[in-house]
C-alpha cells in the first residue's frame, strides 16, 4: 500500500513541474525581460511592463505567493479600472497578441517564463480581446501549452494585467 501512495506523490509531482525541451535556452529567457525591482517585469523591445503576479496573487520574497483569482471577462476588466500596483496607473487586461508573447512554447505546465512569471497557473488567462463572431466569448491564452482559444465570457478565467512602460 504505502508504494501506491509513493507513486502517486511522485505522479503528482511530475505532472505539477514545468517541462521544457532539452534545447531550451534557459539563459536567453533571462535576457528578455528587467526586473524592476517591485514585482514587474518590463519587456522593452515590446515596450510592455507586466504584473509579475496573476491577480489575486502577492509578490514576496522574489515569488507569487497566494491563489491567483479566477474571473469572469467582465469582472477581470473592471478589476483592471483604474488598478494602482507598484506605484503606478495604467494597468490593463492585455490584449490577445500582448498576453501570447508571454508565453514560452519550448515548455509546459507552465509555458511562459517561470524566473520572471513564477507560480503562474497552468491554465486559461483572459485577454480584453473579444470575439468578433461571437460577442458572449472572448479570447484566451492558455499557460499550459501556449494554445489560444475563445472562451464564454461569464467563465472563471485568470488575469495577469500589463501596462505600456515608462
């Protein structure tokens, strides 16, 4: 009995950490975005500075700490209104395009950049760009393997917000 639970922990732990090609070139991740020093990070050839932390989460310690919230579209844009975090304004939900260069598709569960986004979610995140077909969805980035897809917008969806850099 106490093998099967082993191997159940060592299961849920394998499928919990982040898997990435051989070829992976961990340094260059660590080159493409700055540290700003208070829990954002800026990509500056995109001229984007993100949350490191999907909200609901706390940046301490060098990490995101907490559960990230899970929200409707609505309620992720309204959150995003007018949103103060590291001293400053501006915040947003990104757009489609925006949150897809976050993510890192040679990994997954997570795929995006776990030195500078850690303890994301391996899951949906919402984008404010909503369907042109169909106006109850919007579009989503998902964190487990880089995918997009359209999403009704009344689902529980997570958010990470950006804003233009300075």
């Amino acid at each position: 009995m106490k093998y099967i639970i082993l191997l159940s922990v060592l299961w849920t732990t394998s499928v919990l950490s982040q898997t990435c090609l051989s070829d992976f070139d961990e340094e260059g991740q660590e080159e493409e975005y700055i540290d700003n020093g208070d829990g954002t990070a800026t990509n500056a050839t995109l001229g984007l500075t993100w949350m490191r932390c999907s909200l609901g989460q706390t940046w301490e310690n060098e990490t995101c700490t907490g559960d990230a919230s899970e929200l409707t579209w609505s309620q992720a844009l309204q959150a995003s209104h007018g949103f103060v975090y590291a001293g400053k304004s501006g915040w947003r939900v990104p757009n489609v395009k925006e949150l897809a260069s976050l993510t890192e598709r040679s990994c997954v569960r997570p795929a995006i950049n776990e030195i500078f986004f850690p303890n994301t979610p391996s899951d949906d995140f919402w984008t404010s760009t909503p369907s042109v077909i169909d106006p109850q969805r919007s579009w989503v980035i998902a964190f487990f393997n880089s995918s997009n897809s359209i999403k009704e917008k009344s689902l529980f969806v997570f958010t990470r917000l950006v804003r233009t850099a300075d």
